[in-house]
C-alpha cells in the first residue's frame, strides 16, 4: 500500500475517530454540561437533563430524562426527545428533520390565586432589548417530515376561581406528517387525548404554518361540564347538578389576513344536564339535546344550525314579590361590575350582529314550573308537556319562520298554536286553540279588585291570529270561543254570584281599536243572583273593592269608540236569584226555565234588536220579555212588553210587610208593563192584576203608609175577586229630573190614598155615579122614612156594592136635637095620649082596636089625660101657682113642659137614629138585593141638621 494511501487512510481513521469521539462523547457530554448550568442558571426550580444522545453519522439526536421542578412534583418532563437532521439541510436552504419524537412527556399549567402562571415562572429569562421587526420578515425555514408525541401527560389547574378547575389527560398522542414553514405545505396531523376526567379529544386534519391555515375535525366525547363549571359559577351564580357533552365538527382556520374561521357539520349532544340556584332550588333539568349539521362562518358572523332536537327539559321560574324574575335577578349585573362598565370607553359604531339561523327546531316534552309572587296568594302555573316546532328561524327577523306549539296548561288544559311569524317588523300569522284552559288561575289577578272567587271556568277557543305591527298594535283576531262551567262565589256571604254551564262565542272577529264583531252568543244555564242587603246597598256594588282615584284620561287618549255588533244572543234555560234583606222578614224569588233570544246588537247602527224571552217565576208562574230595544242607545228606541202572570204573592210578603203593613196570605199577580221610548220620550202602561188577595197578620213597619188597606182591597176588587190597575206614565227622559219608578210608585200610591180616603166617590164612579154623594141619607126632621132623592143614591150605592162584594157597608145612624126633638115630642105625647086612651076603653070594657095607634083621641079627652101624663112623665104634681090660670092655660103649661121633657130625650133621639139606620138597611136589603151581612148597624149618634133642616145619616165602608 503506498505511503501516501496508508497516511490518508490514516487521517481518515483518525479523523473518523475523532468526529465519533468529539460526536458520541464529548459533544454530548459538553451539551450536557452546559444545559444543566444554564437550567441551574435560569431554572428557579429544581431542574436537570440526564443525557444527551447525539449520532453524528445520522444526525441522530436523542435527549433524555429532562424534570424540571421538585421531585416527584415535577412541572414540566420528558423521558426521551428524539430529532433526526437530515443532511440535505446543508443545501436545501431549510433545516430538514425527518423525525421528531416525544415520549413520556409531563406537564403542568398552573394558575395560581393571584393569576400567576407556573410556566412563566419556571425560568428567569435575562432582559433583551426589544428589535424592530422587520417588514415582511420570513419564518425559518424548516421541514419536519414526522412528529410522534407518545405518552404525553397533561394536568391543568386553575385556582383563580372559587372552586378549583383540574383537570388531566394521562394519554395525549400527537402524529404530524410534513410539517414545513415553507409556504404551500401542509401537515397532515393526527390528535387523540383521553384522561380520568373525560372529555376525550380526537383531531384529525392539516396545518399549514405559512400561511398559518389549519382544517379538519375535531371532536370531544364524554366532556364533564363540572370540569370547567366553576367559571361560569362565577360569573352565573348556577350550581351545576349533573351535565354532560359531545362535540365534534369539521373546521377551516385561515388567519393568513384576518381570522377567518369556519365550522360545519357541528354536532353537540348535551345529555343529561342539570343547574340548581345557589339555595339548592332547582332550575333546569334536561335529558337530551342534540344540535346537528351546524356550521359558523367567523367572518360572515353567521350560524346555521340544520337540527335541533331535544327532550324532557324541565324548568323553574317566579315573579317575586318585587316584580323581578328570580332568573333576572341570577343574571343581574352586579353594581361594581355596571360601575366598571360605565367608566370604561363605549364604541363609537354598532357592531354587525351575529345572525343565527334555526333551520329545524324540534322541542318535545318540555315543561315548565312558573309561579308569579306578586299578588297576595301566590299563583302557580304548569306549563307542559309543550311541544314546539321552529323552521327556519332568523335572528335577524327580517323573515318570517314557521312555528308550531303544542302545550298543557295546568291539570287539563291545552294550548295549540301553528302558523309563521316574523321579528321584525313584527308580524304574525297563527292558528290557536286553547281547550279547558282553567280559569281559576286569574283569580290572584281579580282578587284586589272584587271580592269574588272563581270556582271553575275552563275557556275554549278555535281562533285566527294576525298580527300585522305593535307600533301602533294592529291585530285581528277571528274564530269562536266558549268558556264551560264557570261558577263564581260571593266570597264576602259565601253564596253563587253568577254561573253557566256554557257560553259560546260563534263568529267573533276582533280588530284592535277599530271593531268587535260576534255573530251569535249562546248561553246555556246562565244562572244569576242580585240582592239588595239590609243597608240598602246591593250585593253587585259591595264585591268591588274600592281603589285610588286614578286619573282621568284626556279625551284625545279616549280616541274613537270601538264599534260593537253581536249577531243574537240566545239563552237557553236561565235562571236567577233575588232577595230583598232589607224588608222584614226577608224576600226572596227566583226566576227558572228562561229561554229567548235578543237579536242583532250594533252601537253603529240604529237598528233596533227584536228580543222573545220566557221563563216562569218560582217554577210556575210565566214571565215574558217582547219587544225590541237598541241597548247602545236605549233612549233612541226601545219597545218592550214584559208580563208575569199568576205569580204567587205570597213571595212578596216582606214588600207587603214593610210597605201596607200586613203580610199576604195569599193571592196572585199578573203584571203587564209596555215600555216605549221615542227619541227619549217615554210612553209607558203599566197593567197590574191581583187575584184573590187576601191580606193577613199586621205588621209593625215603620214604613207602612197610614192608610186602611184593608178597604183599599176591598175597594179595588171586583165581583171576581180581581184587582186591575192600569198605571199610564209619560214623560221626557232626556230632562235629569224625569224617574220613571218615583212617578209609577207615586200614581199607585195616589190611587190608593184616593179610593181611601173618598172610598164612595170612588165606588160611585164604578157605576157611573161619580158625582152623586153616597157617604150619606138625607132624612127630614123627626122621619125615619126616605125620600126621593135618598132612595136613588141608595140605589146607585146598592149597585156599586155589587161591583165591590168584599166591601161591608156601616150604617151610623143619626139625629138632631134641634131639629128632630120637637117633632119627636109632639109623636111621642099623641102616643102617650092613644096607649093611655087604650088601657082607659079597655077598663071600660068598650071595644078597642088591635093597636092604639089605630085610635083618635079627641081634644077634650087629651085634655082629660093630659095632667096623669105629665104627673107620670116628669113625677111632680103642677105647680100650685098654676090653680089660679085658667083651665086652657094651665093645659098649654102643662103640654109645653112635657114636650120639653121629651124634646130633650137622648133616648128618643138614638131611637129614631136607629130607626133611620134599620131603613136604610131594610131598603138595601129588600130593594138593592144586598145580603144583609154585608150591611152592619152600628152605634147611633147624635148630630146638626144641615141648612135646610134635613138630618144625614152617615155611611161607612170597609172590607169584610
């Protein structure tokens, strides 16, 4: 071998020798060496290298066992970090690795309370002076054909919050393929990290460094939202109970001018979740959600979610008592946080809003728990199982979306909705129905209002809702609705206010501000009660409960009246109640089998409405309602003829009690009242027929009339044991002073005191004899026998009597001193004369006719027994002054001084009133054809002649 070869050769080997010396040995250990001084320099943490690996033939590089913090405790580590240069490197004109290896590597973020990060605290970095970047600077230039991470542990923790956040992934693998700075490659890459907390990662994609872009997928698996909980506890005072997610979706990053970010084919399971409030009260519980073929475009700020499906979500909600949602108040901004908020610069310019797009909305048996606070009695409302459908759903709300919402409301109620709606401009197109929703869920709302509680009431309705704006609020609303078994309770007496069975509402059509119009209301079983209590106060006007004066609206806030038209109105067996608890003892009545119709209503039109309605009052006595009326303007037209008939008066009694002062024992009412109104004319008949009334018992009543009742029955009723009055009232409504009740109850009560107080004037005017005086018999002086005149009003008397077979007639008998006492002397002294002539001729023995009246005594006789009579009359002998008067004048004293002993008889006297009294009797009797038990006698008195010396017998009537 030549000499030259053997020394090149040699310095070959020896060069060899030494490059593997300087390349396995001593570069390693020198890099060693100085890693450690510079970890020991810097590090302010325990940290070492334990070896260094270097292959200077294949540009094999391999570090091992770095650890760096405290023993066991270590923050950041690696067992092993392989890189292989690849020579190329030398001429390529970037740095070429081939592999790059990392395994068993450990690390540790750290965030401590004061937000100090362990990382930035490992090292003490000398300062450097910052140099000017240069424009359009070039990334080094590198290539890495394969990076393997194996092993990798990971634990993160964050003490800034008040519950610690940790987590860990104890399995974190990481494969990137062609990893290069140089512009137009891209790395292909491959992620997967599972750990004892969940939220598994698996990331699969490329990744170009320049530009920086990156696409691919990426999802997360069994992701514990108690992980990460703690901040949003701290921003949203939600305990979380239990939540759980799935998330995967394929992406685009580009920040190669910008962020541009795009997601799609975004899917996020969210099953279970659970949120409470900080006092353990829960708030939401939900069993499934699933939002899928979603997507995000950063840059257009736009999210499209394709599906959205979930089930079984359940929520709580409340008003409290000051108004607020207990929700509002978790999300309320804390007073230094809105302090912050103020002091800190606004934005000029609004920023584009985000649209988010709902494409298919699925929400199925939700439900939610709500309870309003505000009112006294707490009010809770279950909402659920609801249903909702949302399709194509634009948070811009410039498009309309198609919805669809099917929910329970309470125990049985239900609430169906489907149609579009649009945000903005507001409008709204929907189909609803509503079944037996409970209407006792107002009665919180009613309650400071009127004391009234709502038993039950379920409303029903089919109607169609179209919302065109709400500034200004233009909504119309068509369809029918009925509300069944509704029953309210007088809360203040515990007794049935109003109730029905059903009313139906056919044909409504509601345009807000302009019209209501209902094309027939039908009301089945409508039950009503009104009472008049003890204070005269009503049983309507005591359930409202009186409120603050609120201020009166100006009349441009009144705006036009809205116009009104109902089609008809049907009621199909009505009832109602009423009492009268101001009357002694209480009255009471009630009106049953009410059925009729009322036709068209229209506040715009003058038209007036035809109304038939029937019913009987107490089960049996009928009652109707014809005519017609325009309710919006009664005194325009009204034509109505209402009539009772055979009503029991007996249920009238208090009326009676209070107001005549007797009860009813029995009797029957027929009422016919005909109301009609002109143009705010009245022209009223008011018919009134009793039958067979008979009053009873008196009553003590403070409001009783002073007037004989009892005759003004008797005056009233007829032969048929009917009284029939007609009460006609007239007069302008329009004037304030014009009441129709006042002026009725004051004609009635003038025809009673009337017939009262003249009672046979009043007969008299039965039979055509108004102007003729019955009340009393004309007799001449010292005669019970009639005349002429008197015999003719007894005639007229008698027939009247016929008319009116419940009067009795009293006949008072009556006599003058002054003009029947002379006349009665001079009869009663020729009596004496012929009795005393009698018994003389009858001691005799002579014949004698059967009565003395049958005699005539002459002069000389009576002068013969003038002196016995006046001994027997006056029980005194003559005077003795009288023997020295001639025989004839010593008669004529004689005579005169028994005439004016018998002149001045009260006996006399009340026996010819009673003898005028029986001939008034005998001709009533025999000629008038009255029974004589209708014609009493009572006690005779003593009286004046009138002028022309005739003496009247008075007359009384009253009832039997």
């Amino acid at each position: 071998m030549p000499k030259g070869l053997k020394r090149a050769l040699s310095a070959l080997l020896i060069t060899v020798f030494l490059y593997s010396l300087i390349g396995f040995l001593i570069l390693p250990g020198i890099a060693l060496r100085i890693a450690n001084q510079q970890l020991a320099q810097y590090a302010t943490v325990p940290a070492s290298l334990q070896r260094v690996q270097l292959n200077p033939f294949t540009l094999e590089l391999s570090l091992w066992g770095l650890r760096v913090g405290e023993s066991g405790q270590e923050q950041l580590s690696f067992q092993r970090l392989y890189a292989n240069l690849q020579s190329d490197s030398l001429w390529s004109g970037a740095l070429h690795l081939s592999d790059v290896e990392l395994d068993g590597a450990r690390s540790e973020i750290l965030f401590a309370k004061d937000g100090t990060l362990n990382l930035t605290q490992l090292f003490r970095l000398p300062e450097s002076q910052a140099e000017p970047k240069a424009e359009n600077s070039e990334p080094f230039p590198l290539r890495i054909d394969s990076i393997r991470l194996r092993e990798k542990s990971l634990r993160f923790q964050d003490l800034r919050p008040s519950e610690p956040v940790e987590f860990a992934y104890d399995a974190l693998d990481l494969d990137l393929h062609n990893l290069s700075t140089l512009a137009g490659d891209n790395a292909e890459m491959t992620m997967t990290a599972s750990g004892p907390y969940g939220a598994r990662i698996d990331w699969r994609g490329q990744v170009s460094l320049t530009p920086i872009t990156s696409s691919g997928s990426l999802s997360i698996s069994d992701g514990r939202l108690s992980t990460f909980w703690p901040y949003v506890r701290d921003a949203l005072p939600l305990v979380l109970k239990e939540g759980q997610v799935d998330l995967s979706s394929d992406y685009h990053l580009d920040l190669s001018s910008g962020t541009e970010l795009q997601l799609s084919k975004v899917k996020v399971q969210l099953a279970p979740f659970a949120i409470d409030d900080p006092q353990g009260k829960p708030l939401v519980r939900l069993q499934r959600l699933d939002i899928d073929n979603t997507s995000l475009d950063l840059a257009k700020q736009q999210v499209v979610v394709g599906q959205v499906r979930s089930q079984g979500l359940e929520a709580w909600a409340a008003r409290e008592a000051d108004g607020q949602l207990d929700w509002q108040k978790l999300f309320s901004t804390p007073e230094s946080a809105k302090r912050e908020t103020a002091d800190s610069p606004q934005q000029s310019s609004e920023s584009k809003p985000w649209q988010v797009l709902l494409q298919d909305v699925q929400l199925r048996d939700y439900k939610a728990h709500l309870a309003d606070r505000v009112p006294q009695q707490e009010v809770a409302v279950e909402v659920g199982p609801l249903n909702l459908d949302l399709k194509n759903f634009d948070s811009l709300g410039d498009k309309p979306f198609d919805l669809r919402l099917d929910s329970g409301l309470g125990k049985q109620g239900k609430l169906l909705a489907a149609g579009n709606v649009q945000l903005s401009p507001t409008s709204a197109q929907l189909k609803v129905s509503t079944q037996d929703i409970d209407l006792r869920l107002a009665q919180a709302y009613l309650s400071p209002f009127i004391h009234l509680e709502l038993r039950s009431g379920l409303l029903g309705s089919d109607l169609d809702v179209q919302l065109k704006s709400t500034e200004p609020l233009a909504l119309h609303v068509t369809g029918s609705a009925h509300i069944d078994q509704l029953h309210t309770l007088d809360t203040l007496h515990e007794r049935d206010f109003v109730r029905w069975k059903q009313v139906r509402v056919e044909g409504l059509d509601y345009r807000h501000g302009e019209s209501l119009a209902i094309g027939r209301v039908e009301l089945d079983q409508p039950y009503a009660r009104f009472v008049i209590n003890e204070n005269l106060t009503t049983n309507v006007s005591e359930l409202v409960v009186p409120q603050p004066e609120a201020p009166k609206p100006s009349e441009a806030d009144a705006g036009k009246p809205l116009a009104i038209r109902i089609g008809g109105v049907a009621i199909n067996d009505g009832s109602a109640n009423f009492a009268d608890f101001s009357l002694t003892p209480s009255f009471a009545t009630a009106i049953q089998q009410m059925n009729g119709r009322i036709g068209v209503l229209d506040n715009q039109k003058p038209q007036a409405a035809n109304v038939d309605i029937k019913g009987k009052v107490d089960r049996y006595a009928p009652m109707s309602i014809k005519g017609q009326l325009t309710p919006f303007d009664p005194l325009n037209s009204l034509d109505i003829a209402t009539s009772f008939k055979n009503v029991e008066l007996t249920t009238i009694t208090p009326y009676s009690g209070k107001f005549a002062g007797y009860r009813i024992r029995k009797g029957r009412l027929n009422l016919d009242l005909h109301y009609r109104i002109e143009k705010g004319q009245l022209n009223a008949e008011n018919k009134v027929l009793v039958e067979n009334l008979q009053l009873g018992e008196r009553v003590d009543s403070p409001d009783a009339v002073d007037l004989p009742i009892r005759l003004a029955v008797a005056l009233l009723k007829d032969t048929q044991g009917r009284i029939s009055i007609e009460l006609p009232v007239q007069g302008d409504l329009n004037n304030p002073q014009f009441s129709v009740m006042p002026i009725v109850w004051q004609t009635l009560r003038n025809l009673v005191l009337r017939a009262a107080q003249a009672p046979f004037k009043f007969i008299a005017g039965l039979v055509g004899g108004s102007n003729v005086d019955l009340s009393t018999v004309p007799f001449s002086a010292g005669s019970a026998e009639l005349q002429g005149d008197a015999r003719q009003a007894l005639d007229t008397l008698a027939k009247a009597l016929e008319e009116r077979p419940n009067l009795r007639l009293e006949v008072e008998g009556r006599a003058a001193q002054s003009a029947d006492g002379p006349l009665l002397a001079e009869q009663r002294l020729q009596r004496e004369f012929r009795e005393t002539w009698y018994k003389v001729l009858q001691r005799r023995g002579d014949k004698v006719p059967a009565s003395p009246d049958e005699l005539t005594v002459s002069a000389d006789e009576q002068a013969a027994l003038l002196e016995g009579i006046y001994r027997t009359r006056l029980k005194q002998q003559p005077p003795a002054e009288w023997a020295a008067l001639d025989s004839e004048q010593r008669l004529q004293n004689m005579r005169q001084a028994v005439l004016d002993s018998w002149a001045k008889s009260k006996l006399l006297l009340r026996q010819l009133a009673q003898q005028r009294a029986a001939t008034i009797k005998d001709y009533l009797v025999e000629q008038g054809g009255l029974y004589d038990e209708r014609v009493y006698l009572i006690d005779a008195n003593l009286g004046e002649p009138e002028a022309d010396g005739r003496v009247l017998t008075t007359l009384h009537l009253d009832s039997q």
